[in-house]
C-alpha cells in the first residue's frame, strides 16, 4: 500500500474629466474618502513597527501553524463557473515550474480550491522537489452537502498524496449564507471531526460578504479565515473602512487572518499602485498572510521584491 506524504509542518505561525456631483454624492464621496484615510493613517501608524519580509515565517493565530507572509494563489486555474480562467493560457508544466519557484524563493503557503483544479499541480510540484513536512497547504470546500464534504476531504487527501491538509476552508460564503454558524453547522461539524482525526489542522471559512466576515470573531470553531483587503475597495466584501475593523477584532480574537485580492484580481488600477497596497496590507498588524497569483516567474519575483524594498525602508 502507498504511504501518502505526512504532515509535519512546523507549529508556534493620465487626466481625467471629472462627474458632476450633487450635494449628496459629494458628502457622500468625502466621507467614504475621509473614513479610507484614517483606515490607512491607522495601519501607517502600525508601519512603525516594520513591515513584514515576503518570506518572513508568520504564525496564524493561536493555531500553531506557520507560513511565509507572501503565500502564491492558485485561483487563476480555474474549472468551475465562475473562476477565472487566465492560467489556461499556460501548461500544467509551467504551473508546477511556477510552484517549484515559490517554494524555491522561499514561499512556503500554498493557496488551492477543489473548483481551481490545482491539486493535482501541487502533488507534482511536491513529488519533484518541494517538501511535504516544509510547507503550508490549504484547500477549499465548495460543497454545502455535509455528506460530500466529508467525501470531499478524502478525496484532497488522495490528490494531494498526503495525509493532511493543513487547513480547509469553506469556500466562498456569498449572500444567503449570512448566518453560516447555523446554516452551516453540519459542515462544521464534518471539519472538525476531520480536525479530531488528524486529517487536516485547521479549519474556517473564505469569506466574499461582510455580514459572514463579521461573524467569524465570535465563532469558536473557526481557526482561519481568507478575507479580501486592499486600501482601493477593489473585489471587497465592503468599504476598507469598514473591513479593516472587523479583521483587527477576528486576529485580536485569536483567528489565523489571511488576506486576499491585494491586488484587487489584478485590477490594473489596483496593480498600478501596487506599492500602496501592500504596505497598507502589511501595516494593518491584522493580516498575518496573504495570497497573490501569479501568471510568471517574473510576476512572482517582482512582488516579492516589491515586499520587501518596503520592509527595509
């Protein structure tokens, strides 16, 4: 019989017109303007402390697990309605070179779903030249039948040849799933005896509304959760002024934060002020990882370079 790969991830961790406004807008604009200000005045004062390095080891909150600050999403592979599908554009032999050189610059978080398809590209990636026991992996469930999430488990288990995945989230909580602690309880119960099992480390939920943002500070169960911060509210649950408080209160709670959409998806408006964005992610002292994608080596070398020109300045 195949002895699958054990988990033994170390613990602790241009000029434009402008509109005319009416009065309403205008004071609405300021006001929204003035509330993202202070949201980056506050994480520019936090900035004093230093920012994090891309390959810093970060602990997730009282979970013991740790990762590199600067984790490569895989969320641009994607199979299912709604994903992106920008990585089509390349071989699953560029996918896997593309992990091989995270783990070789250092970055040892993982970020897979089961509708991105990636699993099978880590398992290469990690039977080649990238360690089990030295990095991070975290996957995503899609289904909301408790019976197939524990199918589901199993099935990440087998195509990723290890015995345990180190965190699994609940993928995606949109509108009508508000009140996930209830609605949801029976898939937390199918994570948390696959918690009990030794069959993942962590579990939680990947958030894409602010009310289920809000919910995670006070819900036991979750250890993590992947929640989508920038200072331009590009792809957000809501207003930065709004979602930055609510990420303080979940990592003050003890929960592993880990940030998404730093670069809005690659909004080109986003991305052309990539600096920005990461340092006011980094200065936030909330988030203690996040995910990027990346379509090229280069792209991946150039943030990490990008990190950490800001971490030494």
């Amino acid at each position: 019989m195949r002895h699958r790969r054990r988990c033994a991830f170390r613990e602790q961790g241009e000029t434009r017109i402008m509109p005319t406004l009416n009065r309403r807008e205008f004071l609405r604009r300021g006001t929204n303007a003035l509330a993202a200000t202070a949201a980056l005045s506050r994480a520019g004062a936090v900035a004093a402390a230093g920012l994090p390095k891309a390959t810093d080891m970060r602990t997730l909150g009282t979970t013991g697990l740790q990762c590199s600050y600067l984790g490569i999403g895989t969320g641009i592979k994607g199979r299912g309605p709604g994903i992106t599908e920008l990585t089509l554009k390349l071989t699953g032999e560029q996918i896997i070179g593309l992990l091989e050189h995270a783990y070789q610059r250092g970055v040892t978080y993982f970020d897979m779903a089961d509708r991105y398809g990636s699993h099978v590209y880590m398992r290469e990636a990690m039977k080649r030249s990238i360690p089990r026991e030295k990095v991070m992996l975290l996957s995503k469930v899609w289904s909301r039948e408790p019976e197939w999430v524990k199918k589901d488990i199993e099935r990440f288990r087998r195509e990723l040849d290890t015995d345990c995945v180190d965190i699994v989230l609940m993928h995606c909580l949109r509108y009508g799933e508000e009140d996930w602690p209830g609605t949801l309880k029976a898939n937390m119960d199918i994570l948390a005896d696959a918690k009990a099992e030794g069959h993942i480390r962590a579990h939680g939920v990947s958030c894409h509304i602010l009310p289920g943002l809000e919910r995670v500070a006070e819900t036991e169960w979750a250890d993590v959760v992947l929640a989508r911060i920038n200072p331009f509210n590009s792809h957000m649950d809501g207003p930065v002024e709004k979602v930055a408080p609510i990420l303080k209160k979940i990592h003050d709670a003890g929960k592993g934060v880990l940030g998404m959409k730093i670069l809005g998806e690659g909004d080109p408006k986003v991305v052309e002020k990539m600096d920005e964005s990461l340092r006011f992610v980094g200065s936030t002292g909330s988030v203690d990882a996040m995910t990027i994608g990346f379509m090229s080596t280069n792209e991946l070398d150039e943030v990490i370079g990008r990190i950490d020109a800001l971490a030494t300045e």
